[in-house]
C-alpha cells in the first residue's frame, strides 16, 4: 500500500513544477508555495532589481529572477526540456536552437498547462517558516499581502519539497580596499541592460558563461570593458575582434582615486565592479536545529544532493546540483523524490546514506576539488543522471542528449562570440533522427 504524505513544495520555477506534477502523478497531495504573482521562476524577467545592487544588504529588497533582457540559453533547446516533455519550437515563437528567454517561459508555462500545474500553486505566498514538529510533522508559515497588510498563515504538511532556486542570492569577492573605492558596484543577478554602463570603464570579475555573455553586452555600450580572472587558464590580453575588452588576472586592490589594480601587473581607472561571481545557497525559511547547513556553499549532509539521512524522506532538495543538463537532472530528481514519497522506492537506511555523504566528500578531497564545488557534479553529471534514471525506473539518458551536452559546454567554454548561431543543426538533426528510427528498429 503506498504511503499518501501530503506535501508541500516550495517555490514554482522548473524544479517546483516538475515536482508538482510528479506528486500529482502518485497520487499525493501537493500545495505548491510561490511567493510571486507566476510560474517560471527565475525565467521570468523582471525590469527591477534589488534594493542593494551588489546584493550583501541583508535587509534589502530582493527581485527573485537573475535574467537580464538579452539573455539566450547556453544549453541547445533539445536538451532543455524534461524527461518526457520536449522544448518544442512553436511556430509564433523564438525557434533557434538557444532561443531567448521568453521562449524558456513560454515553455515552462505551456508545460504547467498541460499537466494542469497552476491549479496547485498559491501565489503571493511566501515561506517564511518551515520547521519540524513532533513526529514526522512539518510546520510551514507563510505570509500574503493585500494591499498593506500582511496576512501569516501556518499549515501542517507530512513533508516538504525544497525548490526556491539558487540563482538569487550573490557570491561577491572581497577585494582590498573596495570599502573605499567610489565606482558603482553590481552584481550580475541585478543586471538587465547594458545601458546603465554607457561609456563607462567596466570591470567584470568572472570567467564563467555569465562573466562571457554580459562582457560581451555590456561592451555594445560601456566605454571600456576589463574581464578579471582567478582562473589559471585566463590569458592577459586584448580580446581578439573587440576594441573595447580586455581579458586580465584577478584584481589585486582598488584605491580610494579609483584605481584597480590586476594581478598581472597592469592597472586602470574604473566606474563600475561588476561581479559575475556566482550565487550561495540560502534557505532563509528553513529551521532544522543545526541538522542542515551550509558551510562554503555545501548544503549538507544531503544524499545524492537530495535528502538530509536523518530528515529522509520528509524533507527533500531539488535542483541544487550546477552544471548539468538541468531540465532532465531536475525532472529525474523529482520523479525519485516521488517515488520514495509514495512507497514505491525505498531510500538506503540513515546509516547508509550518511556513509555515502562521507564518502562523497572524501573522493571530492582526494580529488582536490574544493569544498564551495560540493554541488558540482564534476563531470559526473551523466552518471548522475542515470542513477536517478534507474531508482525512477526509467531508462538512462539517451547517447544523443549526453553527445550534445558535451558539445554544447565544449562550445560554451569555447569563448567564440557566435556559437550559439554556428551550432550545427543539421548535424545534429541527422544525429536525433538516426537515433529515434533505431529506437523503432
Ligand atoms: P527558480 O527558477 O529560481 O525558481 C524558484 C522559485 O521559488 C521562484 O519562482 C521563487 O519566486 C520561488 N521562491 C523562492 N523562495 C520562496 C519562498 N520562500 N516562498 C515561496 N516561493 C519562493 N539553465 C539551463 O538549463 N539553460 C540555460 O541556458 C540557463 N541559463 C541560465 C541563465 C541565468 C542568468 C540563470 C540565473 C540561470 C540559468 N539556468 C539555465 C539555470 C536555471 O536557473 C535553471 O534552468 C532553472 O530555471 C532553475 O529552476 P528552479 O525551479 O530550481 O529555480
């Protein structure tokens, strides 16, 4: 007899969706929590951006998407969808290959209406509290607004699905002497037009495919634009059919007249410190008694980046692994999640998924990958897949989508301006085609 939990399941982006519908599917009760007026989460651009631009405030006022208007995906749309339903291209949409963000939500959206999602959500609520009570109870309090008041409101749930994102909240560097230097400092999150930097000196802290894209958008305008590195692999120099960027080594220390300095040596005089630094993990609703926490961007202890052993399986995570083919790593994780929610999968005893934690961050040790890495899946990111596959009793990611995934972050990391419109699709569309008639033979 399957066990029937009624659910709660925070947040309705992709992860809170896909979930959503899973439940749905095993016949469990689900209330989805949303604290914005739609679906889609971070896909859904917002003109706003927080109150504090670089995003430390802790008390300011935070705007939950990170896109900005120019943003186009960095994965092709045949491996953005879920498991069992494609990103199809429609006909009055964006029909390229890595179309823009709007075509992401209007996706997104087409996929809660088709498995009736929206009915479940309550929108304009916000979690603000979700704590463990007595036996196997979850006490969640959120609140609402009408007009100025606020409204509190608590629930019991026998569990709780953790899906609020981790794309909002900013990771900034500290660099000697900023608490003095008089330029403009922003965070990508908070980034939306390239305007803002017209004939602006810039400086960009990143190499990732944020700090590419945005150098690339912000330089259209900005007067000059300087791409700051840790990375070993960064080559100081002038970025080949640019004018206006340069690529150059971590920055050093800034100065009170607006200096910046590079660890290369060079330095210059800048407007603006624009960090393309990446995000922490922050669940601000969460109250465990010290059970999980998060220590340089390690939520832990967490299973397969999923359940908390001694929480298992009431209290779940989904989406916090980085670097992967998404969509399907998020849609298997909740079709597992699922799964063991209903009875139909047993998940290992506390004692055993503990073991498997320490073990996971032993070979993490052994192979010197930093302890803020935890949830990357460091090339593993197939397996992974595969083994979430299997525990839902589905089959592993098909050899197609893995071959695409590779090229894609091969093209990404590629630096060249134009990939995302030299992709060949008719290479590839051979490649599905063959792939789909001999899964018929
Ligand atoms: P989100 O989309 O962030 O959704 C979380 C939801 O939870 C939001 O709706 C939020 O309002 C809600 N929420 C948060 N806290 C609370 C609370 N306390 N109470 C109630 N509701 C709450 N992925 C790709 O596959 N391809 C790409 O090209 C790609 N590009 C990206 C570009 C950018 C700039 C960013 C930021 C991300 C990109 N991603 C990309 C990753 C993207 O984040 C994921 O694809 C995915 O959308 C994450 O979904 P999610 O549901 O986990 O989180």
């Amino acid at each position: 007899m399957p066990r029937q939990r009624r659910t709660a399941v925070i947040g309705a982006g992709i992860a809170g969706l896909a979930m959503a519908r899973e439940l749905h599917r095993e016949g469990i009760e689900v209330v989805v929590f949303e604290k914005g007026d739609d679906l889609g989460g971070t896909w859904n651009y917002d003109p706003r951006i927080d109150s504090d631009p670089t995003g430390l405030e802790p008390t300011r006022e935070v705007v939950h998407s990170s896109v900005y208007l120019s943003l186009r995906t960095n994965l092709p749309r045949q491996i953005m969808g879920f498991v069992d339903y494609p990103f199809r291209e429609d006909e009055d949409g964006d029909r390229r290959t890595f179309p823009g963000h709007k075509e992401v939500l209007r996706f997104v959206k087409e996929f809660a209406e088709e498995f009736g999602l929206r009915g479940l959500v309550r929108f304009g609520s916000e979690v603000v509290r979700v704590e463990r009570v007595g036996t196997g109870l979850w006490l969640v309090e959120w609140k609402t607004k009408r007009s100025e008041e606020v409204l509190v409101s608590k629930e019991m749930f026998e569990a709780v699905v953790v899906c609020n994102g981790h794309f909002t909240q900013p990771r900034v560097p500290t660099i000697p002497g900023i608490e003095k230097w008089p330029g403009y400092q922003i965070h990508s999150h908070n980034y939306r037009v390239p305007e803002t930097f017209r004939d602006k000196v810039v400086v960009i802290i990143g190499f990732a495919a944020s700090a590419f894209d945005i150098s690339r958008d912000v330089a259209k305008v900005a007067k000059e634009v300087h791409v700051a590195s840790r990375s070993s692999e960064v080559m100081v120099m002038k970025v080949p059919n640019h004018d206006n960027i340069w690529q150059h080594k971590m920055v050093k220390y800034v100065t009170e007249e607006s200096l910046v300095a590079f660890e290369d040596g060079s330095s210059i005089h800048a407007d603006v410190m624009f960090y393309c630094t990446g995000y922490t993990y922050h669940f601000p609703f969460l109250e465990t008694n010290g059970i999980v926490t998060i220590e340089d961007n390690r939520v832990g202890p967490l299973y397969k980046h999923v359940f908390p052993p001694s929480l298992a399986p009431s209290l779940s995570f989904i989406g916090l692994t980085e670097k992967d083919i998404i969509f399907q790593m998020t849609d298997l994780q909740c079709k597992w999640v699922a799964r063991v929610l209903s009875g139909k999968v047993q998940l290992p005893s506390e004692k055993e998924m503990m073991a498997s934690v320490e073990e996971y961050y032993q070979q993490m040790e052994k192979n010197g990958y930093p302890k803020h890495t935890t949830h990357h899946l460091h090339f593993k990111e197939v397996e992974y897949c595969n083994w979430l596959a299997a525990e839902a009793g589905l089959p592993p990611v098909e050899d197609w989508k893995e071959r695409m995934y590779v090229e894609s972050i091969k093209s990404v990391f590629s630096m060249k301006d134009n990939y995302r419109d030299q992709w060949d699709d008719a290479y590839w569309d051979a490649i599905i085609k063959e792939a789909s008639l001999s899964k018929c033979r």
